[in-house]
C-alpha cells in the first residue's frame, strides 16, 4: 500500500518536517514542505505531483520520483526512497 506524501510526513527525519525544503535532482528547483502535507514553489501551493508537473511543464508528473531531500552529508535523496522502506 502507497502512503499519500501529507500521511507519513509526521514520521519522517527533521528534513522532511514543515518548512524543509525539496530539490530536483539538479536543484534548480527548490520548493518548501507545508504543514498540511503540500509544497510551495514561489507563488504556487499544491500536492509534490501538481508542482512537479508546474516546473515540468507538463500536466501531470510522478512528485515521488521528482522531489528528493538533502541529507546530513548534502547528499540528495529522492523522497521516493524513503517510502520505499516504510
């Protein structure tokens, strides 16, 4: 069973709490965790899918597979890989 993004944010490390931010994997885009379980880039607010397919210009896009989270050692981690192991 796939767990939505907003459902298992309360149980994830410090990077993945309200106010941490996501990165593509070339972190030319950058967008902020929202206590509701959204994200915002710049002016837009909306599920890691809807704003994934905003930057990508495209009407749908996999925000799991997009989004990824920089770790203790400045490593990015595709946020994908944490829900793989829940």
């Amino acid at each position: 069973m796939q767990v939505p993004f907003g459902e298992w944010l309360p149980d994830q490390p410090e990077h993945l709490k309200p106010g941490a931010k996501l990165y593509n994997n070339k972190k030319s885009y950058k967008a902020t965790i929202l206590s509701d379980g959204s994200i915002s880039y710049k002016n837009e607010r909306g599920s890691i899918h809807k704003i994934a397919a905003k930057v990508n210009k495209t009407s749908s896009f996999n925000g799991w597979d997009y989004w990824h989270y920089e770790d203790k050692k400045k490593n990015l981690v595709c946020i994908n890989e944490i829900r793989k192991k829940m």
